[in-house]
C-alpha cells in the first residue's frame, strides 16, 4: 500500500468519523431539547389548575406569596412554550416515544465506528483503529 492510498483512507475515515461526530451531538441536543419539553409539559399540567386559580383571585399578591414557585415554575414553562413557538403541546406520550427512537438510534453500534459493539462485562464501548493497525492488515 503506498502513502498515496494510505492517505486516501486516512481522509476517508476521517470524514467518516466526522460525519458519525455531527449526527451524535445533533441526537444528544435533540434528546436535551426533548427532556426538557417533557419537564415543561408535566409542570405546566401539573400547576395549571394553580395558577387558574391565582388568576381568578385577580393576580393577588397574597395568594403569589404562598404559591410562589408553583406560579414561577407555570411561567418558565409557558416562556419556554413561547420561545419554541408551540401553538398545541405535544403529548408526553408522544415525546417519549421520540426520545426512546433517537436514544435508540445514538446507542446504535454503527454510530460509534461502523464497527460491531464490544461488550465488557456490562459496559458497552468501542476501540477506534488506528491508522498504524490498519495499515499493518492492509499490507498483510
């Protein structure tokens, strides 16, 4: 194998690589961005019928007082409603379903190299080649 070759597969799995990196840290951003919804959705159901209440009492300052962070909790989640620019919530349901696909999908063996998993007592991990080994095989 010359250098030539051994440079072409060396941009090779370097793009690959590259390529596997983005689509992980785009699923892990995707899986913090869905956790986090999921809190946002159960707080605001939970203390909806509180903070109903909290505007029934015409936005009291004594009933905020003793409601304090059922009604900051409300506000946070109803902010972050507002930022993703939600007209109609998602159900819980529905959105752990999608995060058991994406966590399914970053935990795939392919995701990591390309290459099988190699189990460790109960531990999944992965062992990158190095160029060095690949060469040495590729010659043989």
């Amino acid at each position: 194998m010359s250098y030539e070759e051994l440079a072409d597969k060396t941009a090779e799995v370097t793009a690959r690589v590259n390529t596997v990196s983005d689509r992980m840290k785009d699923l892990e951003t995707a899986l913090n961005d869905n956790a986090a919804l999921q809190k946002h959705i159960v707080n605001y159901s939970k203390i909806r019928a509180t903070y109903v209440e909290y505007r029934k009492a015409g936005y009291s300052k004594r009933f905020r007082e003793t409601h304090e962070a059922d009604i900051l909790l409300h506000q946070a989640a109803k902010k972050a409603f507002d930022a993703l620019g939600l007209e109609k919530l998602s159900t819980v349901a529905l959105l752990r379903a999608d995060y058991a696909e994406q966590l399914a999908e970053k935990k795939r063996p392919t995701m990591s190299t390309g290459r099988p998993e190699m189990r460790c007592g109960s531990c999944l991990w992965w062992r990158p080649t190095s160029i060095v080994s690949q060469y040495t095989r590729l010659r043989a």
